[in-house]
C-alpha cells in the first residue's frame, strides 16, 4: 500500500533509520508539510503518518483513498476522529513512548527555577567569583525544594511520574485531575511506597488528590500535565493566576493553549509569577510576537522534552508495529474504535 511520512524532520534529524517501515510499506518521504502542501503530499496515499498536520471532514473527502493515519505522538487531537470513522479510517497513536524523557524536562526545569543554575554558570564566567572577595556568593538563594508543595495538574503517566520524585525531594503534592476517581488507589500505593528513617514502609500522605482551586492557591510550583480539553483551555488565566501565591513557580512541558499567554506575561513582569519555564506555546514553531518572548525570568525551549534519541526510536518502533498490526489486520493502539 502507498504510504507517505508528512513530517520526518520533526522526528528525525538524520540519527533514525526508516528501514523498519520502509520494510513494510510504499513509503515516500516528506521533510515537512504545511497547511498549503498537504493535500499535494498526501495525493491518493493509502496511508499517512502524521504529526501536527491537521485532518479534518475536508481532507478525507478530498484524499478519499485514505485507510489508516498512524500519529506519531501520542496526543492525537489534530485528527477529527469523527470525521475518520465516518471515512472508514483506522487511527492510531503511540502511547507513552516518552514519558521518562517528559519527566526528566519536567525536573530539569524544577532544579533549574529552585538551583539558579544558568544565572551563577553566567556570573562566574563573567569575572564575579575571581572579583569576589569572599570564597562563595550567590546573586539569589537557591530554594530547598524539600517541605515545598508541588502542585500538578494532570495525573496520567508522566504527571504520575512527577510526583514519586518530587516525594523523593522531601516535598508534598497536590494533585488536580478530571477524574481523581481513577486514582484514589495509585495515589495510595505511591503514599505507601515511601519508608521512614527507620526503613519502614509508611503511608506518607505527602501526595493528596484535591480541587484545581487547591492546587492554585497552596503550591510553590505548579506543573502542568493535563491534555488539552475544552475544560484545560486557557486554565492558566489572570483569574487563576491571581488565585495562586505570590512568587509561585509555573511549569508547562504539556500543551501551548493550557496558558493565556499575554496573562503569564503580565504576571511574569509583575512579579505575581516568579518564574516560569514551557516547552509549549499556544502556536508553533513560536511567533515572534508572542508576549512569553519578551516577559521577564521565563525559560522557553523548542517543544523539545519528547525528543531525546531514546524515546524517538521507541517512537518510530512502535509506528512500525501499529501499522504491521493493521496490515495484518489487527488492532494495535487504535484510538477511534
């Protein structure tokens, strides 16, 4: 069968190997695709593996040879699954190929806001420590993260994963989630999973499922780890900012339009937010006139906490196997059945 990869740059900067799909389809592939080029890319492909490119109830009325669309991510919300279904089209994704990878962004950007990393490398090798009079110094105080409260939004696997290190870092976690009823008895596990100083495993209680507004008003650093639903849309927004403790700390490694830009921005300036470090924003690649841009004490990196070497190549196996188990005829990670 005709298959086209729509955005293999986005994927693989020339450290993967395509052989595995190659193997088992007709593959052409595109370095990148726009808005204006698909329909021309995908032309009577029966096949297509996707990222961001959107598709709707138009183009599988105008690419109506279309049987499969294998997403090679895991959020999938650039498809109208509707519209596929009524299309006959098989969709899948590749759930939770990069969830340690997520993770390790996530606390990158913790320690790094709490650590004042960049900020002492940068003043060390601008002379300060040789002009220093002193053995040591510090432009700002690190924060010990331990007995701090660490608020996530979104409990799924890498929200999860999230609060066991932040247990590990002494801190206590509140957690928002739309349906804590899936997870009283995880939270309970993760509770009891810590031990004392005598080597006991104890219920530490440190990790509490609670209501956004809780989570907004108690936590020093709030972290977001929720999809992107009509309920999520815009959740960080001049009325629950002004909710939260003044000095907090805000981390997004989820989706751009969980954040009212030009809101943080605000609140970055002003102090309300301390700091704020996304991988995220609500259009990308970034406009240059996005207000994070130019907003004080924020950390910005290119959507970049999926695409450790690892998890790219777990990914790319995983689209390989999706698409053989349809070929075969069988359902791998289908997520419009």
């Amino acid at each position: 069968m005709k298959a086209v990869l729509l955005e293999a740059g986005a994927i693989n900067s020339g450290d993967l190997s395509w052989d595995k799909l190659e193997d088992i389809c007709e593959l052409t592939i595109f370095d990148n695709t726009t808005e204006d080029n698909k329909y021309e890319h995908i032309g009577d492909a029966e096949i297509v593996l996707v990222n961001k490119v959107i598709m709707d109830e138009e183009l599988f009325s105008r690419c109506p040879n279309i049987k499969y669309v294998g997403v090679c991510a895991t959020g999938y919300n650039v498809i109208d699954l509707d519209a596929a279904r009524r299309h006959g089209v098989v969709v899948t994704n590749v759930p939770a190929y990069s969830t340690d990878s997520v993770v390790q962004l996530t606390w990158a950007m913790i320690l790094e806001n709490a650590c004042k990393l960049s900020m002492h490398n940068e003043s060390v090798k601008n002379g300060d420590w040789v002009r220093s009079e002193t053995f040591c110094y510090w432009k700002e105080p690190m924060m010990e993260l331990a007995g701090k409260t660490l608020g996530i939004i979104g409990f799924g696997n890498i929200g999860s994963k999230v609060a066991r290190l932040a247990l590990d870092f002494g801190m206590n976690v509140l957690v928002s989630t739309a349906h804590p009823e899936k997870y009283d008895k995880k939270v309970k596990r993760i509770n009891a999973s810590y031990i004392d100083d005598n080597d006991e495993v104890k219920d530490s209680s440190r990790l509490q499922l609670t209501t956004i507004d809780e989570v907004l008003s108690k936590s020093d650093i709030i972290s977001l780890h929720c999809p992107m639903t009509d309920e999520t849309d815009k959740i960080i927004r001049k009325e629950n900012i002004n909710k939260m403790k003044d000095g907090v700390i805000l981390i997004n490694v989820s989706r751009g339009g969980l954040v009212n830009e030009k809101d943080l921005a605000d609140a970055l300036n002003s102090g309300k937010v301390k700091a704020a470090a996304v991988d995220v924003v609500s259009v990308e690649p970034m406009k240059a006139d996005n207000p994070l841009l130019t907003a004080q004490n924020i950390t910005i990196t290119p959507h970049m906490a999926w695409a450790s070497l690892e998890a790219r190549e777990r990914l790319v196996d995983v689209v390989a196997s999706n698409l053989k188990s349809f070929l075969d005829g069988e359902k791998q990670n289908v997520v419009n059945k």
